[in-house]
C-alpha cells in the first residue's frame, strides 16, 4: 500500500461499500444535498453513530466536502451570514461523524472594488466558526473576482484566515484541476502553495478537460486529460497528504491504481 492515502467520494448512503468496491483507503462524501442549505441529513441507515463507528472500524478517514452555495465573501447579507451558519452546520456534522476536517470553497465577490470587503468577511467567518475538525481552504477554478483562484487571492484571503479568531483550526485543500484551469502552474505550485499557507491538508487530484488558465472546472480521469499525468503524480508525493480523486465513475478504480502505483 502507498503511504499517501487514496480515495475517492462516495454516496453517504452506503460509503463503506463503495469505498471497498473501488480500493480507497480515504474517502470524502456530502451531508445531505450539495445544493441544499439544510445540513447534516443523514441517509446512511445508522445514522452519525453508525457512520462514524464505521470509519473507525475500518481505519477509514473522511472527509466532508461543504455545500456549494457558501460563499462567505458575497455582499448579500442573505448569502454571507447564513454561509457561515452553513459552515459550522457541515462541520458539527463532521464532529459528529469522526470527520478529518470539511473542504470548503473560497467564494467571489461581485466587482475589484469589493475584494477588501471579501477578504475582512473571511476574516469574520473564521472569528465565528467554532472549528470542531480542520476546516480547509479549496483553492477554485474560475472567476475573475473569486477569492482563491490564483496566488495573490489565496494568499490574500489565507491572511484573512490567519488573523481570525481560532484560526488554527484552519486548513487547505489543493485541488490540481482548479490550480490549472485558474492559471497555477502545477509544476512548483506546492512549494509555493506552502510558502503561503505553511501546509497542505488534502489533495484533490484531478485532471482537467480544458487548456491551462481556461477557467473551467471540468475534470477528468487521471491519464486522459490536458494535464500530463506525471505532473500529478509528482503534486501528491511533493505534497505528501491524504488524496480524494473526484473523477467518479467506474474508471475511478483504475485512476487510484494508478496514482497509488506512482506515488508507492
């Protein structure tokens, strides 16, 4: 076995079974809806107890991907405020679960003039979670005005995080797909993602379907997109974190395989 942990996300409905049916060592999965605002619901018939015993039994870390319409950097009080109730609902669910921390996307802001705003309310975000598990910073793809597509903006909003209140329990998720299509070079982007941030919790190891700084989040199999292969297995052994292919399907097998084979 690797000693990088491989996984994918599963179905919170049955994690255990597809962890196995794909050979994933980590696993991250959804609390209900990624489009809902209403977190935790648990589908799994045991419920949290259940579901965290069963990681614990299996020595299967997890992690919980947040919803995707957070963004605690918007200047609508109807989207800020209740992104950061959102959080910490994802991340008491992840408590209750055994969880190893809840990925969480940077937001946007609508215009230039609004980034200082975004920045401070990523400051007040983290003055107000209640960080029970690491709560990690996911870099993003797209947007000219989002809060964690390229270096400066990350390293901006990682600032913000660091001068709230409980900000050690704050982390970072690299997302390979995302640093290409928001024009991160991948070959050095660890080195200078941790010169930022001084760590990297979780990969996620994607490949991407369209060109360098497209913008697009689109991702693909391991070996079959416009990011040579070889590249990312050299992101995961430089960043030396546990790592969730978000390629999905039945070819997510073989993209674990390989990557594990890469990285042993």
């Amino acid at each position: 076995m690797s000693t990088v942990r491989i996984g994918t996300h599963v179905s919170s409905d049955d994690p255990f079974t597809d962890a196995e049916r794909v050979g994933a060592d980590v696993v991250q999965i959804f609390l209900g809806d990624p489009q809902s605002w209403k977190w935790p619901k648990y589908t799994f018939p045991g419920g949290a107890e259940g579901l965290r015993d069963g990681f614990a039994e299996r020595d299967l870390p997890v992690y919980v991907h947040a919803p995707y319409p957070i963004n605690v950097a918007s200047m609508n009080n109807r989207v800020r405020i209740p992104s950061r109730k959102l959080i910490q609902n994802a991340v008491d669910g992840a408590a209750e679960i055994g969880a190893s921390g809840v990925v969480v996307h940077g937001g946007y802001v609508d215009a230039e003039a609004d980034l200082e705003r975004g920045f401070d309310s990523w400051r007040k975000c983290v003055d107000a979670i209640d960080a029970k598990v690491p709560v990690l910073l996911e870099n993003t793809a797209g947007g000219d005005w989002s809060m964690a597509r390229r270096l400066d903006r990350i390293a901006r909003t990682w600032e913000a995080i660091q001068a709230g209140d409980g900000a050690e329990g704050w982390g970072f998720c690299l997302d390979t797909c995302h640093a290409w299509a928001g024009g991160i070079a991948l070959e050095d982007v660890v080195e200078k993602v941790t010169a930022i941030t001084g760590r990297i919790d979780l990969v996620h190891c994607n490949n991407s379907r369209d060109a360098f700084d497209s913008g697009a989040d689109r991702h693909t199999h391991l070996t079959s997109g416009e990011i040579p292969a070889q590249v990312l297995a050299d992101v995961v052994g430089a960043a030396g974190a546990p790592v969730i292919c978000e390629t999905h399907g039945d070819a997510v097998v073989d993209d674990i395989a390989w990557l594990r084979s890469e990285v042993s």
